[in-house]
C-alpha cells in the first residue's frame, strides 16, 4: 500500500513538474512570437490572456492568433491586383473642371498602390436610404438583366423581403442570365432558417458558394473570425449596388425581449459608371478565391456624354489578403487632410490607437467633427467596447450623436469638408481594419456631398446629442463594464 502512494506521489511530481515547464515554456514563447508584426495594444492583450490562462490563452492564440489568410489566397489577390492594374479603363474621365483639394492627389494615389484600383471619371450615384427601396431598385435590376448578375453579401436570408429578389434571380437564370452568387459561410450559417435558405438558391438554378467556409472535415479552414464582410449586386457589368445593407429582412431575424423586434437602417448606392467595372473586379477575386475560375470581364460601354451629377470614385478594397490596413490607412489620411469637417457614420465604432489620435486631433485643431452611432447596440460587448470611447471624444470636442432606439443605424459613411465622401461596408473599428474583407468607394461630387448632408441631418433629427456631463454621470458598473469590453476587443 505504501509503495503504491509512493507511485502515485512520484507520477502526480513528475506530471506537476511538467506542466510547469510547459507552462513557463508557452509564457517564454509568446514573448518572442507574439509581438511580431502586432500593434502594440493587441499584443499586450493576447500577452495577457497567456499569462493570466497560459493553456487557454495560448490554444486561442493558435486558433486566432494569425490574421493571414492561407497564402493561396493572397497569391490570388496578387494575380487580381496585376489584372486590374492592366486592364484599367476610365482613368482619363475624372473631372477635373473643379480643381482638386491639394491633398485629394496623394490619397489617391495611396488608395491605387495599396488596393490597384484607379480613381475613375463619369459615374453617376443615386444613394438609397430605404430599406425597402433598395430591395426593389436591386429586384428590378435584376429583372432587367440581359447577360450577367453578380451577388456578393455578407449574409444572404430567404425571408419574406428578400423573396422577390429570389424570385427575380430565378427568372434571370430561365431566361439564359449567368447568375453567380456568393455569401460569408459562417455570417449566414448563423441566421434562422440557414437550410431553407439554400433550399432555395439551389432552386433558382444560380451557382453559389459560400465565401471563406470553415468546414474542417471538408479539408475547409482558416480563422474562423476572418470574415468576408463585402456587400454588393453587379448586373451586366452596367450598375453596381454596394453600401451597408444585407441580403436579409430589416430585423436580421432577432427577437429583443425589451423592444420587440430592433431594425437596421442602411445606405446604398447605386452606381454607373467605369466604378461598376472596379467593384466587378472585386467581385471576381472573391470568386476566383472560391472557386479557382478567373472570370473574365463582362462591362457594357462607357457612355460619351458624362452624367450631369458626375461623380469620380475609387473603389478601395481590404482585408487580410492585403499586405497592409487599406480602409484604416483611407480614413486616417482624410483625417487627418479634412479642413472643416468630418462627419463620419458606423454602427461599430472601435478604433485603434492610431484612429483615435487622428479624431481627436482633428476636434482639437478647431474641426467640426461629429459621430453617428446607435443609442443600443445588437452586439453588446462591441458596443460596450465603443462605449468606452465616448469621453476621451467628448472631451476632445467631438459631437457625438446617438440614433434613437429601437432602430440600429447601421449605415456607413464618411464625409471630409464638402468635397469627398467614403461609403461602404466597412465599420471604423479594428475588426474591419484587420479581419474582415471589406469594401469601399471614395467619391467625389458635388451632389453625392449634398445628398450625404441631408442623410446626416435626417441622423440628427432623429437622435440624441450625448454631452459630457450626462456620459460622466453614467453608473460606474457600466462604466467598468465598458472598459473591460474595450480591454477584449484588442485581442485580435
């Protein structure tokens, strides 16, 4: 009996010294290996994750530590980028009648060396701010189309509004229509009625995929939180719909026990033009990505004669299968150029160090500077995480306007002085600096800027000004609440 204790007394010191030698051996590792290429903040979080829960902390890491997506991919984002450079048309269209900012040039040319897309002349934008309306503007396009339709959505639903969509698409493809769609595996997956869904598009006879599966006994995977995030509607290379609108009923299919059912207001514009080639171009990466078939390009004529509301514009595609940032480098940089004015709009405001020094500098230096956001939010540790923003803007002079409940604005947009504008599905947080795919459009127009100012007083006229005095008085458990939200959405 006693040499069996004695056994056991030696296996439980040998199994307690072996984890503690793995455990200092993780904690030595990942000084070494997590700070590489990381911002200093993320890696300080994930560090101590590691520390605090070393087992835990690290297989997290391992499971989301790298924000790369397989190189195969980024190889396929290379070939699309040399593509695009050489088969570039409308660049000698942009309008160049009213003279640009001195500051416009370089962020131009910042946007084509990192994304290889082009500023282009001779667009025409309609912006759409009904959920409803735009549904039926793409239904009927789709209606209209003659050769192909391409979809791309971060969430694809059959619902009771999407169903005419459905309905138009399946007729699309009897008539002879090339109809190709793609949605985010894992955004989609998650919405009710997922099976039913793909019931569905089997029935209208498109070809879809799901973008960046995570299907591991399909020999599927990647960071699961790696998402694609883009959202647009290209039909016969001739009008392109993009903005931050899914494909899916206002509601998102989510029940609040304390408001009933919440609901998304969006934007969406609609765009002809050279800017329709570009966003079919992005179209056809994501495409290639899933499928390996390189598409070739199906445009319709460029017109002679430019549009009386010309708009110039720049398609600026991000996302982990670029080298760099590419929307957080585009904002910053008309951050920091903005003159007058910065209004900018996002349902998911988490910037990272380098976003927030830029804001608040800008409202420091005299700028009018004003941020749109939701009164609630239907991600709470993200919106906690946004919260904790809100004095550090306050106090540096920004306005900060919350949309009234029960609607989640989730529109988003950027305007710089009365000259340029960024619409897309990109969020001013660090997940879709880093994580997600993105897409987004910079424009330049007198009317485009026009109609965004009355889309921004039509925010104002139905939210709530926060002021500083009223944030300081908030209960301090939600103040904690805040921080440690904050604290989580580092770890990237």
């Amino acid at each position: 009996m006693a040499e069996a204790v004695d056994n056991m007394s030696t296996i439980a010191l040998v199994v307690t010294v072996i984890l503690i030698a793995v455990d200092i051996t993780i904690r030595i590792v990942a000084l070494f290996v997590v700070p590489r290429n990381r911002r200093p903040q993320t890696a300080m979080a994930w560090l101590l994750a590691i520390f605090f829960l070393p087992y835990v902390g690290f297989i997290l890491f391992l499971l989301f530590g790298s924000r790369r997506l397989p190189k195969s991919r980024r190889e396929k984002q290379r070939e699309i980028n040399e593509y695009i450079i050489d088969t570039t048309e409308g660049m000698d269209r942009v309008s160049r009648d009213n003279p640009w900012p001195p500051w416009l040039e370089p962020i131009v040319e910042l946007n084509r060396s990192l994304g290889a897309m082009p500023l282009v002349g001779d667009n025409s934008a309609e912006i759409i701010t009904d959920y409803s309306a735009s549904f039926a503007a793409m239904t009927a396009e789709v209606d209209a189309a003659t050769k192909t339709v391409h979809v791309e959505f971060y969430i694809v639903s059959f619902d009771h509004e999407t169903e005419p969509f459905f309905a138009a698409v399946e007729d699309a493809v009897a008539r002879g229509v090339t109809v190709r769609i793609l949605f985010d595996h894992i955004a989609t997956v998650r919405v009710p009625g997922y099976r039913r869904t793909l019931a569905r598009l089997r029935e209208t006879g498109a070809e879809f995929h799901a973008m960046l599966p995570v299907r591991p006994w399909r020999g599927q995977w990647q960071r699961p939180d790696l998402r694609n995030h883009r959202k647009f509607l290209i039909v016969d290379g001739r009008v392109a719909f993009t903005g931050s609108q899914n494909l899916i009923e206002r509601g998102y299919k989510r029940k609040k026990h304390w408001a009933g059912t919440l609901e998304w207001r969006e934007l969406m514009v609609r765009f002809e033009g050279p800017i329709v080639t570009g966003i079919d171009a992005l179209f056809a990466t994501d495409w290639y990505s899933e499928t390996d078939e390189l598409l070739l390009r199906e445009t319709a004529s460029i017109p002679k004669e430019l549009p009386e509301d010309d708009v110039d514009a720049q398609v600026v595609p991000s996302g982990p299968a670029f080298e760099g940032e590419n929307n957080l480098r585009l904002f910053n940089s008309l951050v920091y150029a903005a003159q007058h004015q910065i209004q900018i709009c996002s349902p998911y405001f988490v910037p990272d160090e380098s976003m927030l020094y830029a804001i608040t500098t800008a409202a420091q230096s005299g700028l009018d500077v004003q941020l749109f956001v939701s009164e609630i939010g239907d991600q709470p540790m993200v919106f906690h995480a946004q919260r904790s923003y809100y004095e550090a803007l306050l106090k540096a002079g920004v306005r900060i306007w919350l949309y009234r409940a029960p609607t989640v604005l989730h529109a988003k947009h950027v305007t710089i002085d009365d000259q340029v504008a960024v619409i897309g599905s990109s969020n001013m947080d660090m997940r879709s600096f880093s994580l997600n795919l993105e897409v987004s459009v910079m424009v330049r127009g007198a009317q485009i800027i026009a109609d965004l100012r009355r889309v921004e007083q039509l925010y104002r006229e139905n939210s709530h000004e926060l002021t500083l005095d009223e944030w300081q008085k908030r209960p301090r458990h939600m103040a904690a609440f805040d921080t440690l939200a904050r604290v989580t959405a580092t770890v990237q």
